[in-house]
C-alpha cells in the first residue's frame, strides 16, 4: 500500500521545520521513529524526504528496538579520536620536562632562559618526534595543573627586626592621636612627571574612533618641565593636599611641603591643637636619617608652636603608608590616559580627584629653588640632635621636636648651628668705595645681576658634581649671595685681608675663603668695568681695623680734593 501524497508533504514540513535543531543522535532515532509509524516502504519515504541513507535509519530503528538509553551525548563513549596522550604515551613526560628541567644533569635546557610559549613548546616536541599543535599543548598543560601566570610581588625584600612591633607602636600613637583630635598625616612624594605631550598609561572614555593622540617615541630631554608632587594626607579628615614642585625633591622641599599644608588646611581644621603626628617612609628626601629633615622640621615646629611627632616605617615598607594607597592610587587613577600639557592641566586633574568614601584633594604649585648640595656643620648636626627628643623604642624611626620657647636665650650649640648674624654696620664698612672700587649703589646693581648667573653656575656645578659623584661645601656652611660677591670682590683686589674681613663679619677667614672662590667665576659676567676695577690691586692690604680705617679716611680726603 502506496503512502499518501498528504502524509508525505506533512512530514516533509515537518522534517524542514525539527531537523536543523537536532544533533545527529537525535535525528537518526526521531527519523526511526518516524519511518517505523508509516510501515512499509517507511524507510524509503523518509530516507528521500530527510535526505539521509537508509543504514541510517535502519540504524536508529536498531537502537530504538533495543531500548537506547538517553546518553546526553552525541556519541558513545569512546567514540571520536583519541587523546593525543594515548596516541603517544611518551608526550606527556617530554613535555614535563620540557615545562619543568631539572637542575641535576640538564642545567643548560633549551628553554630554560626563553619564553616558553605554546609555539615554543610544540615545535620542541615535534623535533622530539612528538607531533603536536600548540592548542594540544595549551591542553596538556591545563590538564597537569598549569596556567598562564605573571610574577608576582609578593616577597619582602631583607627582614627589618621589630619591624612589626614598629607598625604596631604607629598603629597605636595614631589611635591615640585621633581619639584626642589632633591632626595626623602621612606624607611622601610620588613619582616624577614630565609635563609636555607625552603619552601616559590608563584609558579613558572618548568618542568611537577619536582617542586622545601623542607622539610615538617619548624623550625626556634635560630641558623638559618635571613636576614633583608631594602628598599630604589627612588620616582623620579623609583629605589630601598636593604641593607641585618644579625644581628638586630635597628636605627642605618637604618641610616647605608639610609647612604649606598646615598655613592653608591644618590650622583651620585643627584651630585648637598643640601637637602634629608625621607619618613618613625611611628614605628619600623625608629619610629617617635625615639632618636636613630634622632642621627643617625645628624651625617648622618654632613657627607654628606645634610638637610635630615623627614616626618612619621600615626600610622596605614603605608601600604600608597612607598616603600611598589613600591618595597616590587615586591620583593615578585620576591622572590616566591624558597627557600633561602644562602645570595648569596637572593642579586641575589632581583637584579632581575624589571618592565615594568623601576623599577631597588640593593641589599648589611650588615653584621655589631647592638645591643640593647642602652639607652641615659639626656645630649644626650638634644642635639638632639637642632639639630632637628620641622614643625609647627604636629612637632612630620615632622621634618629636618641640618649638623653642621664644623668651628662652638659644643655647651655644643652637647659635653655634644657626650661625652668628653678620652686623649691618661691618657689611657697610666693607662695601666703602675705597674697599670695591665702586660706590655702594653699583656694588648692589652688581649683587642683582650676577643673581641669575649665580643661578645657572650652581646648576651647571650640580650637573658636573652628579657626573663625578664628588660632593660639595665640606662644611663651610650658607653664606648669603651679597656677601659672596663682597667677599669674592675684596679677595680680587686684595684691599683687604680676608682674616681681617672675617673678624668684622663675625665668620671664620677660611669660611670667606671658600665662598669668594666660589663666587669668583660670577665675576666674569658684568663686563669690562668690573674687569677693570679688580685688576687694580693693592700689594699690601690692612691687616688691622686702625689700617683699614686709615685706607677709608685717605680715600675719601682724595675724593673731598678732587671734588673742591
């Protein structure tokens, strides 16, 4: 009996609209079954309409008599290829040893010191005689615990002792400052940036197909802006202030830096308090080592009355401060995927930095001269060392240094360290014209010029002393720019003796010594007048103040002569 038209073009509708969502298991047994209700000739309508080869249903009519179990699979097990590890049982070892050489007999494996890539691996084990692909081993690999992984910074670097119990004694004073509402901040200072259009790392969202553009090779020339930003973070009042500096990161940088933060924040957010705690790291220009520091931090602590305790962190943590991961880590994320056209663009992104959790930061631009080179005197290192008040646990991390009282008479050592004025009256003496060779008014017109140039020499002298790695001023201390030129001036003419000199300024001779001769050069650049004027030397000098004041008085008789 002949199958209906009607049923066939029934199931052939059918057929178009089930099969394509079948797998091939599914389909062999539902075409079975199909074929079994039509009864004879079945097998013959359905392999035409489906398209398939009657074994196939034939197959499924097998599978479907013998009561097939639902597998939830294509295929039964053991079907398909098999693994390469079965194929080739000596691929999995060459592998392990390949991934993982051993130290006694291979110590020179071939990629030992090179990247081991899947590429890498594959064609290292096809020249085994183990042909394999590079997803094959990517499979292996996973199969025998393996993942793509990055190094990991997880290692400390040497174990300071007590280097916990000193997070916990910070731990502790700071609690202790935050329950009696007294400021503490953590302060340290981020990396360098240059300022101009170079590319920075992050992304940020912009149109499709516009991203923000700069130039392909970056190069940081000696002529290039840096910006130096200092941190401030304000640990009870979840706020930052940023102090830019354009010139060096020095102590006296990072009093200046703390200084600032207090004259525009901490005095108005802590109008009432008498003592300041500073959290800091071990090095860099804020060193727990650091006289500099110290003194900076004296004369800090004496102009605004505050106690300013100090607690450094470990060598190697310094990671663990606040300012790092509370301020910096939003800086950055602030900072990301734009370039830093000018100084103007870098206060605006980093006084816009916020977070959920109410972090507000400010940001000003430091564009004082900070140089190097700043050596002390026995005196001075002496009398900072009377200021600082060190803890009984680990004195050289925590220390505080109390502002002096203003009606106490300094000690010896403090005026010793502080160096003693120089008189006006002496200053006067020694710039007579009879002395510079030139009246007082031109002495300081020279004083203002050379000001610029002594500017460009201490840079020039800094870069050539970074090179030869020599330092600078063995101890003679800070001398003023005026009396460096005076002293400079009379050393040249010889008029007077620099012992002599020294005695009226109250300074050593050899301290004029060696800042006349390192001012001397200035002398260069104001011309041929000056020139003239210090070719006219005296042979021999007063050595005393009868004789010094002999050389004024004749010279001002010539001048009262000459002008009658």
């Amino acid at each position: 009996m002949a199958i209906p038209e009607e049923t066939l073009e029934v199931l052939d509708v059918k057929f178009a609209a089930v099969l394509p969502h079948l797998d091939e298991r599914q389909r062999r047994l539902y075409l079975a079954s199909e074929a079994e209700a039509l009864g004879h000739g079945g097998i013959t309508a359905v392999s035409r309409l489906a398209e398939v080869s009657e074994s196939t249903i034939v197959r499924g009519q097998d599978e479907l008599a013998a009561g097939a179990e639902v597998l939830g699979r294509v295929r039964r097990r053991g079907g398909g290829r098999k693994p390469a590890t079965d194929r080739d049982p000596g691929l999995r070892p060459a592998l392990e040893a390949l991934i993982e050489p051993r130290e006694v007999g291979d110590p020179v494996s071939p990629l030992r010191w090179t990247t081991a890539s899947l590429r890498d691996l594959a064609r290292e084990l096809r020249e085994a005689s183990h042909p394999v692909s590079a997803p094959v081993v990517a499979d292996l690999l996973r199969a025998m615990g393996f993942s793509l992984q990055g190094m990991a910074k997880t290692r400390a670097g040497s174990h300071v002792p007590d280097r916990d119990a000193q997070f916990r004694h910070i731990n502790g004073v700071v609690g202790r400052f935050l329950a009696d509402g007294l400021p503490v901040v953590s302060v340290d200072a981020k990396k360098k940036e240059p300022i101009g259009d170079f590319a920075r790392p992050g992304r940020s969202y912009r149109p499709k197909g516009d991203p923000i553009t700069a130039p392909d090779h970056d190069f940081v020339d000696p002529d290039t802006p840096i910006a130096i930003p200092y941190g401030v973070y304000d640990l009870g009042r979840d706020s930052g202030w940023v102090n830019v500096g354009t010139d060096r990161n020095t102590a006296a940088f990072a009093v200046e830096s703390l200084r600032r933060w207090w004259q525009h924040r901490g005095r108005l957010d802590y109008p009432e308090a008498n003592r300041l705690l500073v959290t800091a790291d071990s090095g860099g220009a804020n060193s727990a080592s650091s006289h500099l520091f110290k003194m900076g931090l004296a004369a800090f602590a004496d102009e605004c009355g505050l106690s300013i305790t100090v607690m450094h962190f470990p060598p190697g943590t310094s990671k663990w401060n606040k300012v790092e991961h509370r301020l910096f880590s939003r800086i950055t994320h602030s900072l990301r995927g734009r370039p830093l056209t000018s100084f103007e663009v870098l206060l605006q992104t980093i006084s816009a930095t916020r977070t959920s959790t109410g972090l507000t930061v400010s940001a000003t631009l430091d564009e004082n001269d900070y140089p190097t080179g700043r050596v002390l005197t026995r005196a001075e290192r002496k009398g900072i060392e009377q200021r600082v008040e060190r803890d009984a646990f680990h004195g050289e991390w925590n220390y505080t240094i109390v502002p002096r009282d203003p009606d106490q008479e300094p000690s010896q050592d403090a005026q010793e360290a502080s160096g003693p004025p120089i008189p006006p009256e002496a200053t006067f003496l020694l710039t007579h014209p009879a002395l510079t060779g030139m009246p007082r008014e031109e002495f300081d017109q020279l004083v203002l010029r050379l000001e610029p140039c002594r500017q460009l020499l201490t840079e020039a002298e800094r870069q050539r002393e970074d090179r030869d790695g020599r330092g600078r001023n063995p101890g003679f201390g800070i001398l003023d720019h005026r009396h460096r030129v005076l002293a400079a001036v009379l050393r040249s003419r010889n008029t007077v003796t620099l012992t002599l000199a020294g005695q009226l300024l109250g300074l050593h001779r050899n301290v004029l010594s060696y800042h006349a001769g390192r001012t001397k050069p200035l002398l260069a650049f104001a011309g041929p007048d000056l020139a003239a004027v210090l070719v006219d030397r005296r042979t021999h000098p007063p050595r005393s103040l009868e004789a010094l004041q002999h050389v004024i008085d004749e010279y001002d008789s010539k001048i009262k002569t000459g002008s009658s």
